[in-house]
C-alpha cells in the first residue's frame, strides 16, 4: 500500500479548533505541544470537553510563538484564543476566564497541563466516574435515542478502561484516550457516499492520509494491530476511534449535522479513523510516506480486546465498579 500525509493537525487548546502545520514534532507522549491547555468546569470541577460544552468548537486557538523543545506537562507555551466574535486574547490575558465563561455560558477558567506527575486535573471522584457510564450520560455524549443501542466498546483494551474510569484524561495529557490520532481521505469519501467528502475539521485527527490508489471503504480500520512508519515515526494502530457526538456539533464554518450519527451508526458502527501509539519518535511532514505493516488477522483484535476488555458497556461497568469499590 502507498501513501502519503496530506495534512498534519495541531490542537493547542482541548476542544478549540487546531492548526494546521507543515511538521510535527512526535514523541512518546504523542504530538509535540497538543493540547497543552484545556477549559476547567469550574461548577463540574472537571475538564470541559466539546462533548458538554459544544461552544468552544466556536472557538480556535494558535500559539504566539512556535513551541519549543521543552514544551510540555508543566511548561506550556502562551497560546492565542480567537472566541467566535473574532476577538483574540493570549492565555496570559487577565479577563480570558471571564471572555470564555461568557462563550460556555457557565463559568470556566482556562487552565495549563500540569506537571506529569500531578494527577489533579485528571483523577474523577467516585460520583463522576458513576455519572459518567451512566446509560443516560452515555446515550448524550453519543446523541442517541432511548431506543438506540449503546456504542460498541470492545475495542478498548483493559488498561484503556481503567483509564476512562479512573481518570477525565489520561494524566500527562488533555487527549481523550490516545497519544494520536489518524484518518484516511478514503474514509471521509466513502462515510460522504455520493456527496463531497466531510470536512476533516469534524474529526480532529492529528495525521490525515491519503492512499495512491484509494479504492473505497474504510481503509485504516483494518490496520489495528500493525506497525505503521510516517515519515521518521512509527505508530502501533491500537483502536478503531469511536465517535461521539463531537463531530456533529457547529464550528467555524461548518453547520451543524445531526444526520452525521446516524451516518456514522450505519456505515462503520459509530467509528472513524484509528488511535495509535507511538513506537518510535521523530518528525512527520506534510508529503511524507506511509508503510503500513502487517495487521492483526481479521478479528483477532476485536475478539483479543472483548476477551481482554470485557467487551461491551456491562462489562466497562463492571470494572469502573470493581474499581471504585477498591478505593482507588
């Protein structure tokens, strides 16, 4: 298979819109200077996500100056926010928490990515991890009905899983769950049908690709489990990417699009794009090659990951339970 990288995505603000760069920077914890900063519910007293505050889609975020290379947990750099009227402000700005409550419409307070070893904007009381696998909670953050069915979860492995239960974030990081993120043209195409393919924004991905003979479907699906070199990097594929309700929320540019979750539930099962982590760091390029190596046998993963994971929501239910009832 030949490919090649055709957009590389930079996120400095955890559910602003990114910017696109020429290069990135890749390491261990993933891309270098993404999402260093994040919105706190201050009420909720938990990381805002676009998931419960779909207003910062409206908002994007740069940062003033490149990020150098020792940017990180407890270092992030000044970062530029462009609220939805157009006016910018810096994150050193004293009225920045205000401008952004008055955005959310509750109040919220702009807030860098702790040192690594601090958990403290990461870990969940009891009460929020409850809350948050609660089926109604669940059925919001996916935009489905009381009669639709509950997402698939048996992609995640066991230490993803107590990760969700345990913690808003994974600690070190304001990512969802993975280090990066990756997404086909094809896939954008074939989700379309007949009409123009989706626009990327809605997806979020780090790494867009693009195949020399791209054929149809869903082609990065079927690279879970496999070794994948962009560029100087090596990735391991770990999940498909399950979608919640993000992607049909308004941005900049872009309407909202409630018929993208039904969309999404019947061609691909509510995902898009894969999860990956990173194997060997270095730089990736805008043009770069991609070599996928050999995948897992065809469900091997998911079967592995049922076995492991305890396959369905009852069974993520079960661990947050067995979990919480050890103290922590």
């Amino acid at each position: 298979m030949t490919a090649s990288v055709v957009q590389l995505w930079r996120f400095p603000v955890k559910s602003m819109g990114g910017t696109p760069v020429d290069r990135l920077r890749i390491d261990r914890r993933g891309v270098h200077a993404d999402r260093l900063w994040a919105v706190r519910d201050v009420e909720r007293d938990i990381t805002a996500s676009a998931r419960k505050v779909p207003a910062l889609l409206g908002c994007s975020a740069r940062y003033a100056a490149e990020p150098g290379p020792d940017a990180g947990p407890g270092n992030a750099p000044e970062v530029i926010i462009a609220l939805p009227d157009g006016t910018e402000l810096s994150s050193a700005d004293p009225g920045v928490d205000a401008a952004l409550s008055t955005v959310a419409d509750r109040e919220v307070r702009l807030t860098s990515l702790p040192a690594a070893d601090d958990v403290s904007l990461h870990r969940l009381s009891i009460r929020q991890s409850r809350a948050g696998f609660a089926p109604s909670e669940v059925r919001s953050d996916f935009g489905l009905s009381d009669t639709e069915a509950l997402p698939d979860t048996s992609v995640f492995s066991t230490r993803q899983m107590l990760t969700l239960a345990r913690f808003a974030t994974p600690p070190g990081t304001f990512v969802d769950l993975s280090p990066v993120h990756l997404l086909s043209t094809t896939s954008l195409a074939s989700l379309a049908g007949a009409g123009l393919p989706y626009d990327v924004r809605r997806f979020r991905p780090n790494m867009l690709v693009e195949l020399a003979q791209p054929g149809g479907g869903y082609p990065e699906s079927g690279w879970v489990g496999a070794q994948v070199t962009v560029g100087a990097v090596t990735v391991r594929v770990t999940n498909p990417t399950i979608r919640c309700v993000v992607p049909t929320r308004a941005q900049p540019g872009l309407e909202p699009d409630r018929a993208l979750t039904r969309r999404l539930a019947e061609a691909t099962d509510r995902f898009l794009g894969v999860y990956a982590d990173v194997t060997g760091p270095g730089v990736v390029q805008v043009g770069d090659p991609v070599q996928v190596g050999v995948p897992a046998a065809a469900g091997v993963w998911r079967r592995t990951a049922a076995a492991a994971g305890q396959a369905t929501m009852r069974g993520l239910q079960s661990v947050l339970e067995a979990t919480l009832l050890r103290g922590r």
